[in-house]
C-alpha cells in the first residue's frame, strides 16, 4: 500500500507525554463503545473531555450525547462541566470543524482517544472511506500539528485473514491482510487504516492500536447497541418465528464495560504508548448456541432452509420499515474477552416467551456469568480485571 499524499503527517519536535492529561479528544461519544469511554474517562481522569459529535449545531449534538448516554445507562457520570461538545464529523475535512477551531483543539488536547468510526459490514470500503480512512487521517494531522500528542486508535480484530483456532487467541503478532482477503469493506478500511497508522509510528507520532472485536452487552445492565448485525439476527428471528437450519456461523461476545475499561487503563501508561494490543476472546459462542438458548427460553423458532430464513426475515422487516437488508445466510462475527454464560434474563425483549411482549426497539441484551479473565495478547492485565 502506497500513501503518497500523508506526506503532511510528520511529528512536530515537541513530543507530549503525561499519563495526568488535562484536555482529551473523544471521537464518537454518542456510540456503543465511545459512550462507555466516555463515561470511564470521567470516572478515572480530572481531564476536560472534548467530544467529536455530529450535530446541526452544539445544542443538537449535547442532545445527541445525552441520548446516547441514556440510551446505553451510562448517563449517571454524565459532567457537562467537565464536557466540550466539538460538532464536527470524520468524514469531513478537518474533522467537520472550521480551520481555527481545529487548530485550537490541536493546540490545547493532551491525547486523542479516536473511537470513531462508520461501522457497516455490508457497505463496500468505497463508502467507508471518508469517516474511516480520511476521517484517521485528520486526528493524525491534529495530533502532529503542534505538539505531537498520543492517539488511542480503535481497530477490529477482523484486521486478521485467519480465523484462529478454537481455544487459541489472536495474537498481536499473527498476520493481518492484505485487505483484498478480508471479507468486507469495514475489515479491509481497518486494515488499510493501521497501514496508515504504521507510516505515522514511523514519523513519530506515538500511536496505541487496541483491535476489538463484536463488543456484547454491558455486564451490569445488559445494555447494548441494537445496529450490530448479530443482534439484528437475532431479533429478526424473535419477531417472524423462524431460524436457520444448520448454520455453522460464530462469534467471541466481549461485554462493552470490559472492553472500555482495557482501553482506558491501557492507555493511561506512558510505558505501553505505541503499542498494540488484541482484546481477544480464544472461545467461540456458536450460532446454534443462541437458538437453543431461546428455545430454552420459550420461543418458537421453526427451522428453515437459511436462504428461506433470510426472505422471511427481510419480507418482515421491509413491512414495517424500508431498509436495506443482506441476503447473506451466514450471520457471521468475531470478537473478545472471554465468553458470558447466557441466562435467564427478564431485561429488554429478550425474556421468557411466557411474559413476554412483541420485540421492541431495544437491541438484544444478554447478562451472563463471567467465568474466566478476558485476556489480551501481552504479558499485562487490565487492574482489576
């Protein structure tokens, strides 16, 4: 991969480290993972967080956060006091912001956490583009333009060609790409991101890289995003009483609270700054897995030929909604950590058939047992995980 136009990303000489930063750049607080961060920042720093956020004005995009932070529970540590809200979007030229707003932030920001990120499996890297690739290229731009500041980059586990064995983690050190052998477009805009990334560690631009994978309901609340496309899945299988016969499909769940915490302890060592970490899960919970569960719980799922499944599901789902629905019969992910024990659990639509009403707005949340340390590919553990 050639990247003859990131000539302009070089470290200015002045590197900033200091693992007490007063001024933090959040991109994406109003999504799964950013709200979570967000939340963790506010709880284990005394910085200012300045939130990256897409809104008509500053008062649409603070209703946007709060919606967010409600949405996923985690609005209790919500400060405003300790909160600039940034309207701005990745996928814009200096971040959505004006030239002397992003030279201010710039200027004032100790460390960029960059969780941001268009995350769709199904559109191609030509429409991923501009928030994944060039919206990373202008929080490397920010990062060196004055004093070189770190960057938490988020990535995906979906980097590596290979699946790994079962009971194996994915290791920092096994092979990523190329991106024409990954399956999808958001796979190959990652992978072509950390190559970008690699050109700026080069230049001197101290970048962190934390590869995650399908990130799972909170371990307290069970609160979790309702876009991911398992959850669709599974949801679309709830509403029109039906499953796919035989399908082999798998995934790693690792709940978001685990996921956030790694991220923010991780990042505030000096000692780990441009290093990459794997939050990996060796365990796989297989799609047959979830349909047992249900039936554990009282649905009828009747069994269908996948194709069939899929047209029935999306003949539901375009009834009452348009939508842009995949055809593909292989509902497949990855992900970290280690695995939840599903059980019982009354919260949201996913509850015993016996009480329960017609599936809702709220995504899947599952709240499990957590038997075994969710690990990551070195040496060191999160404290207190």
């Amino acid at each position: 991969m050639i990247f003859e136009h990131l000539a302009h990303i070089v470290a200015a000489p002045d590197v900033h480290l200091t693992d007490e930063p007063r001024h933090i750049l959040l991109t994406d607080a109003t999504g799964f993972l950013g709200s979570f961060l967000l939340r963790d920042l506010l709880r284990n720093t005394s910085a200012r967080i300045h939130c990256l956020v897409r809104g008509t004005d500053a008062s649409d995009a603070r209703a946007r956060l709060t919606t967010a932070a409600t949405w996923y529970e985690t609005g209790a540590d919500l400060d405003f006091d300790r909160i600039d809200i940034a309207v701005g979007d990745l996928a814009e030229p200096a971040l959505g912001r004006d030239e002397g707003a992003f030279d201010e932030l710039a200027r004032v920001v100790d460390v960029v956490h960059h969780t941001g990120a268009s995350v769709n499996w199904l559109y191609p890297y030509e429409a991923l583009r501009p928030a994944n690739i060039a919206g990373t290229e202008e929080v490397l731009r920010l990062a060196a333009r004055h004093r070189t500041i770190p960057v938490h980059y988020i990535s995906s586990t979906g980097v590596h060609a290979q699946e790994p064995a079962e009971g194996r983690r994915i290791a920092v050190d096994d092979p990523i790409g190329p991106p024409e052998l990954l399956s999808n477009g958001y796979r190959q805009a990652k992978r072509i991101a950390e190559g970008i990334i690699d050109i700026a560690r080069s230049r001197g631009i101290p970048v962190s890289v934390y590869r995650v994978d399908v990130v799972s309901g909170d371990q307290v609340n069970g609160a979790c995003q309702k876009q991911d496309f398992v959850w669709l899945s599974i949801r679309g299988m709830l509403e029109v009483g039906v499953a796919p016969a035989g399908i082999s499909g798998f995934f790693h769940p690792t709940p978001v609270d685990y996921v956030s915490a790694a991220i923010r302890w991780l990042s505030s060592r000096i000692a780990g700054v441009g290093d990459t970490f794997n939050l990996s899960n060796p365990h796989r919970l297989h799609f047959t897995e979830i349909v047992e569960r249900l039936r554990a719980l009282g649905h009828t799922l009747v069994d269908l030929d996948p194709a069939e499944w899929s047209q029935s599901v999306c003949g539901s789902i375009r009834r009452t909604r348009c939508c842009r629905c995949s055809t593909s019969s292989k509902p497949r992910s990855r992900a970290s950590g280690a695995i939840p024990t599903l059980t019982r659990t009354r919260r949201r639509w996913l509850r015993p058939a016996a009480t329960s009403t017609a599936p809702g707005q709220r995504g899947t949340c599952w709240r499990g047992t957590w038997n075994s340390s969710p690990t990551r590919a070195t040496s060191r553990s999160p404290a207190g995980k």
